[in-house]
C-alpha cells in the first residue's frame, strides 16, 4: 500500500507494524455523548451510536483522502466523502500527537459535519518523524532543491514556490489533484496527436517494426495471416498517408502564404 509505505518512511521503522496491519481499527469506548468512533489509518473513520434505540446512527465520517501539509511537516490526516450531511458530506481531520500508546484522545464537531480527531502515538514523538522531504523520492527531493534556490535568487515568487511544492506533493501522492489535472494528465496518456514531425515518423517506424515481428512469428508457427496482401499493404500505405498528413498540418502549405516569424525553408521528409 503506497499510502503505508508514506506513512512508514515520514513516522520511522517503528510503524512497520502499524503501517502493515491494513485495515488496522483504533476503537474508542463510549464518550460522554453516547458515541464510539472507529479510526482506520488509510480507510475510514466511523461513528457509532451507542444506545438501545431500532435506528441508532451507524456511518462513516470520511474516507482516507490526502494529507495536510505545512512548514515541511504532516499535520492532519484528511477523510473525506463520508455519510451525506444535509448538502454535503461528512469529512474529519485526524491530527497526530505524540503520546504513550495508540488511542483517539479528543472528538469534536468544529462546524456542522465536520469533524476534528486527536490521535496520540508514540510513533511520532521524535521531532522529525512527521517531516515530508525525507519521504520523497531522490528525483523528487531535487525538484524541493531547485525550487528552493529558485526562491533563494528571487528567480519564483513566494505564491510559485507554493504552487511547484504542491505539484511535487501531488506527484508524491501525498495531496490529491485537482479534477481538472486529473483529467488533464489521462488526456496526455491517451492522446494520439504528435507534436512534430519526427516523433510521428519515429512511432511509424516503431508501428511497422512491431507489425514485422507480428508477421515473423505467425510465419514461424505455420499460421496463416488472414486478410489478402492488398489489405496489408493498404494498412501500411494508410499509416504513411497518416504519417504525410501530419507533416502537411504541421508544416502548411508549400502555397500558403509564409506566417510571421517563418524563415521560409521548406521540410517536407517524414
């Protein structure tokens, strides 16, 4: 579990056994309001009502989402997406405090169905468990380097320096994207637009290379290719027509007018 191994590396060794139990439950007896809750790291927290009623509230105050982060340091657990509320959802906020054994020490509601969790741990008692940096990857921590002599020169201003840390910690896991990124970064997966020439002739070459190899080993079991060579050969000349296409939208035009800035040299090889 990559949220696991996260919370290993930022709380120290000593959580192997806490980060690996999965879906290890922190259960609370009742407090003076008549409810126990249910903290499982990286999944939930519940609440239950205790009291002898047929429709005692049984439900979830949020789903593991992402981490709080601030000054290079985990403060708060954030679940989310929990039991609807009226117009929205249940979500808490765990925070983590140093403390002599595992155990839910506070539950409030702040605000209408949001609530705050205090857990006391001993995992985070030495003063750099909960630090970020040291649980990035190498490449990672260089991006944290280079923005910081970014700020360091005054080449990025405070609110840029904010903004290339929270792509870092998106890119870590450690905070969700955005929908929007989200959505952005599976369309530059599954594009199939090339931005030049060259990378469209060179996947064309990979394309029929693959194709050979394909041909090759169906030869070599004795298995006959379906579909008549006119229709190969139609693929083939399909995919450079694709390929000469590009070059076509790319490039223009040898008849249009020369845009601004064009020097005017023509390149037409694919």
């Amino acid at each position: 579990m990559a949220a696991a191994r996260l919370l290993l590396a930022a709380l120290g060794a000593a959580l192997g056994p806490f980060a690996s139990a999965g879906k290890m439950k922190i259960v609370e007896e009742p407090n003076t309001f008549g409810y126990k809750y249910e903290f499982c790291p990286f999944h939930n927290v519940t609440q239950h009502e205790q009291t002898f009623r047929w429709n005692a509230y049984s439900g979830i105050l949020g789903i593991w989402h992402e981490w709080e982060i601030e000054n290079n340091t985990f403060v708060g657990m954030w679940m989310r997406e929990g039991d609807s509320c009226e117009t929205k959802s249940r979500q808490t906020k765990v925070h983590l405090v140093c403390g002599k054994s595992n155990k839910l020490a506070y539950v409030s509601e702040p605000s209408t169905c949001v609530y705050s969790l205090t857990f006391e741990t001993p995992l985070v008692c030495h003063p750099h468990s909960l630090l970020v940096y040291p649980t990035l990857t190498e490449a990672l921590q260089r991006k944290w380097d280079e923005a910081e002599q970014l700020l360091y020169d005054e080449l990025v201003t405070d609110q840029g320096y904010k903004k290339i840390l929270k792509e870092i910690f998106e890119e870590a896991g450690l905070l969700k994207a955005t929908e929007e990124k989200e959505v952005e970064k599976h369309s530059k997966k599954t594009s199939l637009e090339f931005e030049t020439v060259e990378k469209c002739s060179k996947e064309y070459k990979l394309l029929s290379k693959e194709i050979k190899k394909l041909k090759d080993l169906l030869n070599q079991h004795g298995i006959a290719y379906k579909g008549n060579s006119a229709e190969n050969t139609s693929v083939e000349h399909g995919s450079h027509k694709l390929a000469t296409a590009v070059t076509t939208v790319l490039n223009g035009s040898k008849d249009d007018e020369h845009l601004h800035g064009d020097t005017g040299v023509w390149n037409d090889t694919v």
